[in-house]
C-alpha cells in the first residue's frame, strides 16, 4: 500500500463525530435509505454458515441509492453491472485506474453492515457496493458514528492512522467494498449502541450522504476501531 500525506481531517474529533450522527439520526432511524438523504428502512436477514477460509456475515441493515426518495421497507439487492478486462486503454471506465480518479457517487452505493458468524459478538462488518456501470473510488476506510436511541453517543470508530489523499480503494461495477467495526475491542462495557452511522468516504461525501442503520444485535461501545476497505470479509477482520 502506498504511503500518503497524514489525514487533515479530523476523523476522531467529537465534533465531527456528533455532526455526522445528527446528520444521520435526522434521517428518520430506520435501516434502509433511499439517496444522499438517508431514509433508512429495517432489513434483517438469517446468520448463513462460513465456508472455509472466509467468514460469512448475516445481515443485519442496509441502505441502498435512489433517485432522491425512500426505497421503503425490505433489503434492496445491488444489480451488478458488467465489469470490463480492466485495461488502461482509453476510454476504459471500468479499471482500477479510473477509480483512481473518480470517487464514487453516493446514488450509485449500496451499503450494509452485518454480524459475521464465527468472530467475537464487538465485531461488525460493513459492504459497500458499487451500482454503477463504471469504476469509482473509496478513501481508504469509512466513517463510523454510534447512536442509542436516536441519540447521537458521541463516539466515532478510530481508523488506522497515517493514510489520506485521493480516492485510494477501487471499486469495480458489481464490486463491494467490506470493512470491518470492532465497536468495543477493550471489553470495557460502555454505552450500548442500537445503530450505526455510516459514511462510506468523508473525504469525498457530505455528511448528508451517510446512512444509519439498526443493529440487530446492539452492542457496547467502548474505544470502536474501524479497518481498511477490503475485497472479502476474511481480510476485513485483520485490517484494522
């Protein structure tokens, strides 16, 4: 992974982090969101069991784009466009290099966190997929915010530090990003949180563009951790 300027934005601040859980809570509470003004409705889905070598989520809520209204109750399913060879020939919008220059679009995401199966019950998985017919890109992780209640907690999900810049995880057509939240890695019992507010890239989305979802399972959140985007929920789980 290449090495780039330290992030100016202040991601662990308390300011930002109830600025964009307001921002969300705002939205109307639910799991499921239509557009950058996430609407969230509740999704739910049974624990599926994980093959070997990879770890497999059971759903918890999701939020999917529109043209601006709610997708109303139920999970929306991302179709996935047809990815091209991944080519640097001209014109090719379906690579990794034109991700490299085109961060996504929040109309074009759908995003959802899970509880995987066979990890300690703090952790989280979060899937970002790509809608479009072209490739975009994600800063390197999302951000994270908790509430309880419709009320924002006033903790957000520390990142590996170091990392910032342009837009530094590609997401082909049809492709999903996972992410991994460790909401209390230090078992310290704190505040128990009843939903996620997620922002898929601050560096390149208003806080308007982020989602909250229900957890279907809350969970005690104490020092929460956030990892680096990966291509598949076993990596999720060793980048934080």
């Amino acid at each position: 992974m290449r090495t780039h300027r330290l992030r100016t934005t202040a991601l662990a601040t308390a300011t930002v982090t109830a600025g964009l859980a307001l921002a969300l809570t705002a939205c109307g509470g639910s799991d499921s969101a239509g557009g950058p003004a996430a609407n969230p409705a509740a999704a739910k889905s049974a624990d599926q069991q994980a093959s070997p070598g990879t770890v497999t989520p059971s759903g918890e809520g999701s939020a999917a784009p529109s043209a601006g209204k709610a997708t109303g109750t139920g999970t929306a399913t991302a179709v996935p466009a047809k990815a091209g060879s991944g080519t640097k020939g001209t014109g090719d919008t379906t690579g990794d290099s034109y991700a490299y220059t085109h961060p996504c679009s929040a109309r074009n995401l759908t995003v959802k966190v899970t509880s995987p199966t066979g990890t300690p019950a703090t952790v989280r998985i979060i899937t970002v997929t790509n809608n479009g017919s072209t490739s975009c890109g994600l800063d390197y992780f999302p951000t994270v915010g908790f509430s309880a209640k419709g009320a924002a907690l006033g903790v957000q999900a520390a990142p590996p530090g170091g990392l910032g810049g342009a837009p530094a995880y590609p997401v082909r057509p049809g492709a999903t990003a996972y992410a991994a939240v460790n909401l209390d890695p230090t078992g310290a019992n704190g505040p128990v949180a009843d939903e996620i507010n997620i922002l898929a890239d601050q560096e390149h989305m208003p806080n308007a563009d982020g989602v909250s979802l229900k957890l279907a399972k809350p969970g005690s959140v104490t020092h929460p951790k956030v990892g680096l985007y990966r291509t598949n929920t076993h990596d999720a789980l060793t980048a934080f």
